[in-house]
C-alpha cells in the first residue's frame, strides 16, 4: 500500500467516524425526548442509510410459479440496539415468487450482513429490509419478510411484513 492510499483510507475511517457519531448523538438525543437513557456502556453505530444499496439480481425466465425462501442461520443476522448499542441478533427469513428475476445470493449475503453496524428498532429494520427487496424483486407474485430476534430482556420479537396484506 502506498501512501497515498494509507492517506485515503484514513479519510474514510474519519468520515465514517464521524458519521457514527452524528447519527449515535442524533438517535440519543431523540430518545431523550421521550426520557429514555441508554443503558450500561454505549457504542457508536450507524444510520441505516449506510447499509449495501445494490442486492443483484438474475433473470427467472420459467413459467413455473415457485415459493423460494432464504433464511439465515443464527448469528448471520444482527444489527445493534439503539439505546444499548449491543447487538441485537435474530434470523431473517425471505420468501417470494419470482415475477421475471430471483435475487443472487451472494449479494444478498453482502446485503444482510451490511446491517451487522447499524442501529435501529427491530421494526424499523424489518421494514427497510422490505423496502429494499420489494425494490429489488419489481414484479415478484408477493414476498414476506420475517425476523425473529433473540429474547432481550425477557421479551420474544417477531415481525412479518407480507405483500400480500399491504
């Protein structure tokens, strides 16, 4: 590595430094109003706006209409907890039929551990991890996004976010 592009990495860990720590003040300073205090040591985190952008996908050229699930095995999917910073793990479970394209899985991977740095609300999560596969699959017969989260203080968290309800 030269030292040109030590100098460049440099910078980037400076922006993303900084990046955590305007969306970490921002997120306490939101739950202030509400008074709620994080709990026990705090770490920075990120804005989902951070997480892979781009999921690829292929062409699905059959006239068959087929149900394709993914589901991660645990402790593939985490993300942290914003009033904690700790991380929140859980499965992630995708289902659809494909319309004209299935997604690839090795971006999808890259896309689902993007969220390992990011906090937000479980909920919240769910929802853009929907977002953003409903985006990507376009004409997709419907998809159903399920996360199920470690216990966390006693309380069990499941969402489900289905196409077909919206």
């Amino acid at each position: 590595m030269n030292s040109t592009e030590e100098i460049d990495i440099k910078e980037q860990l400076k922006d993303s430094y900084r990046q955590a720590l305007e969306h970490t003040s921002s997120a306490l300073d939101y739950m202030a109003e509400y008074g709620i205090k994080p709990d026990g040591k705090f770490g920075l985190f990120f804005s989902p706006d951070t997480r892979q952008k781009e999921i690829h996908k292929m062409p699905y050229k059959h006239q068959a209409k087929q149900v394709v699930v993914y589901e991660t095995e645990i402790g593939e999917f985490s993300a942290l907890c914003p009033f904690s910073g700790l991380p929140d793990f859980g499965t992630l479970r995708v289902e659809y039929v494909p319309g004209s394209c299935i997604l690839e899985l090795k971006s999808l991977k890259y896309y689902i551990l993007s969220w390992r740095n990011i906090g937000s609300a479980q909920e919240d999560i769910t929802a853009y991890i929907y977002e953003d596969l409903r985006k990507a699959l376009g004409d997709a017969g419907y998809l159903v996004v399920h996360t199920v989260y470690n216990v966390r203080g006693g309380i069990n968290t499941t969402c489900t976010i289905d196409s077909r309800l919206q």
